[in-house]
C-alpha cells in the first residue's frame, strides 16, 4: 500500500483558519481529523504523501476540546434519579440537549434517593459513545446517599444512609451492580468510609468527597485511601477556618500522596459561589480545577415549580431551591455559561477557562489520552467558540452534532 504501514484511505478534514487550544496555549494551526481522532498532518505529509479531502474554513474561531460535565442531575424536565418508563430516553434527551452547550461528555449524576430507585435506574442507564444523538455517557455519578445530615443539602434525609459493619456490601446492597458508575460521592468522615473508599478505587471508581462536615485530617486520611475528588468545593462543606479549613485545606496539603493531584469541582453560576472565593480556590490550585453545572431538571425550562430526586424544587430567575425554604438545588446554568462567567470572575485566561471544563475533568477521570484535549491520536471531540466563548458548532467524533442558526461552519 502506498504511504507504509497503517495508511487508510479513510477521508481527511482539515479545518482551517481557526485558533486550536492545544498544551495550553491557543495555536494559530489547522486541526486535521480522521476517522474520529485528531492526525498529525506531519506523518500524513511524509508517510502517506496525502493531503485533505476536504478543508473546512473557521472563520477565525476557537477550537477547543469538548466539554465534560461530571456532575448533571437532568434538564430540560428529565429527571435522573426518578423512575420512569424510559429511563434511557430521558438520559439520551439531556444530551442531545446539551450538544448546544458544547458539552460531549457527562456524568448522569443520581442525587440520594432510596435503594430501589437505584436499582431501577442504574441498570437503564448504559455508558456509550457520543454522536448526533448526543453526548457520550461517560458513567453515572452517584451523590450520596452516604453523606452528612448536617451537610446534606437539598438531599432528603429520610434516605441519607451510613456504612455498616460489612461497609462495601451495603454500599452494593443500596446501589446495586457499579458496572456503569464512574463517581461516587460520600462523606469522609462516616464509620468505615476507609474500607469503602479503598474497594470503589480498586474498581476503577472515582471517589469523591462532599456534603460533609470532615475536618482536615479526615479528608488527607480520604485522600490516602483514594479520593481524588471534591464535590462542588465550598457548598455543603465546612466553611474554611484557619485553624483547620476541612476539606477546603485539601487544596494546598502537604500530606497527599507524592504525585497525586486533587480535583475539585465548582459550581460557577454566579449563585453557588461568590467571585472572591472562585478567585481564591483557583488561586490556590488552579491544575485541579473542574467547573461542573449541577444542572437540576429546571434546567432550560424558566421559573416555577419542578423536581430533583424526592424533592420538590423552585426556580426563582437564576437560582433553584429546594421547595419552600432557601436551600440552594443544584444550578440551572448551562456548562458554556458556567466557562464564562468562570473567565469573567476569576480574571484567567481563555485557555485556562477552557481546560477548568474539559482537560481537568478528562485526567479526573483518567481519560486524557483521548478526551480533554486535541492532541494527536485524542478523540476529535471539539467546540468551535467565538471570542466571548460562545459556542457556534459542537463536534463529535469529527462529526458536525450542533451548530447555531447564525454560524457558517
């Protein structure tokens, strides 16, 4: 075959004319794709002497790799953690839903319910690649039910749940099989968190830390078992203290295991967290930074009365709250929202905006080599922005899956 081993003559486009975020730095490049991953043109060049079948021109726009949601409890009236007769359709509705947001990726996120919501649910919700039918499925997050009382939030107390003497096998008792869960998150400070944190890392499970009142301590010890994760940092936590800032301190420890990285998840609506303490956490630790949505149902659907899990939940204009108090619930901020206004209150850069919401959460989840970035060989899933972040066009796959009505891609 001409052009050596391991040539196809599978089509090559070239988009061109664009900005591509890749290493950190927005690169004037062309971005070249074939059969779903990025291509290094150099080898395209020289090893197979082809050039592109087609070249699509930007227009001057930013590429950017895909947005990763790991935290979404619904949207657009669908409701993850209720039980209805298609659970799968619901799931598959949010991400074609999202496509617009320039999300290709997520975790559907369970909110504390009871074991037989668990067990209906998880099973309809399969992990599976992302398309013109939406965002891929990465794995479901599950937030609780093994949290704190006095942290818990909007979750329903009644089915908050500790960890018993044969800690993992309740953990299995409650949720069922873990074959397609890829977060759960759990309140450190519980009896045997230990034990449970050590046996999901050992499947391959992201641990999380959230709604909880741990100490400092607590939440190294969770650290050094596993975790790698903070559930929307600052919300249903302890508030930072200087004589001990809880699981806040985590962020700038110096008793984490050599090498690792902890991440953190922040709710950047402009509700959830004020701008200062946006500015602090991500001072502090900008490499570990994850902007999630918490989108709840209401998300898309304006003000009145909707739900989350066994809650009743408000809209009130921007801010959702549990029915009849002032318990924040969730958020209705779309991801591209959330990037901005993260860019905005924090004074980073366009990059660094960017990769809070795509390459941090990638390496959260151990999936940098092929999503979170545009590096040769990744999966071409990319977001094509203009210069006030506003997405135009949403690629998966190098396939064209969203694009606005004013764009000309």
């Amino acid at each position: 075959m001409r052009g050596g081993q391991g040539a196809t003559r599978a089509p090559v486009l070239q988009f061109t004319n664009c900005r591509i975020l890749r290493g950190g730095a927005l690169l004037r490049e062309d971005l070249w794709v074939r059969e779903g991953r990025i291509l290094d043109p150099e080898k395209l060049f020289f090893d197979e002497r082809r050039v592109a079948d087609e070249q699509r021109d930007c227009g001057g726009y930013i590429l950017a790799p895909g947005f990763i949601d790991v935290q979404i409890n619904g949207g657009f009236g669908v409701d993850f953690s209720k039980i209805t007769e298609n659970v799968g359709s619901g799931v598959a509705l949010v991400a074609q839903r999202i496509l617009s947001h320039g999300v290709t990726s997520f975790c559907p996120t369970l909110v504390t319910s009871p074991p037989e919501i668990y067990h209906k649910v998880l099973p309809q919700i399969p992990v599976k690649s992302g398309g013109p039918h939406g965002a891929g499925v990465l794995g479901v997050h599950l937030e609780g039910p093994f949290i704190s009382q006095e942290k818990r939030g909007a979750h329903p107390e009644a089915h908050l749940r500790s960890f018993e003497a044969h800690a993992f096998h309740d953990v299995l008792a409650t949720y069922g099989p873990l074959d397609n869960v890829r977060i759960v998150t759990l309140a450190p400070e519980l009896g045997r968190s230990h034990e449970v944190i050590q046996a999901l890392t050992a499947q391959g499970i992201c641990v999380s830390l959230g709604h909880s009142v741990a100490d400092l301590q607590a939440a190294e010890e969770a650290v050094q078992s596993g975790a790698t994760f903070i559930t929307h940092l600052f919300n249903a936590m302890l508030p930072f203290h200087h004589r001990d800032p809880g699981i806040v301190g985590l962020l700038t420890s110096d008793r984490l295991p050599p090498g690792r990285c902890i991440f953190y998840g922040m709710i950047a609506d402009g509700i959830h967290t004020n701008p200062a303490a946006l500015r602090i956490a991500y001072r502090a630790h900008p490499h570990g930074l994850v902007l999630v949505t918490d989108a709840v149902p209401a998300l898309g659907l304006g003000n009145g009365r909707h739900t989350l899990g066994q809650q009743d939940v408000e809209v009130d204009g921007l801010t959702a709250y549990v029915a009849g108090t002032k318990t924040l619930c969730g958020s209705i901020a779309p991801m591209d929202v959330c990037v901005r206004h993260f860019l905005q209150a924090t004074g980073c850069s366009v990059e660094a905006a960017l990769e809070a919401a795509s390459l941090h959460p990638a390496q959260l989840l151990g999936l940098e080599k092929s999503k979170g970035s545009l590096d040769f060989g990744a999966d071409a899933d990319f977001v094509v922005l203009d210069d006030t972040l506003r997405v135009q066009a949403t690629y998966i796959s190098g396939e064209l899956v969203w694009q606005a009505e004013e764009a000309r891609l």
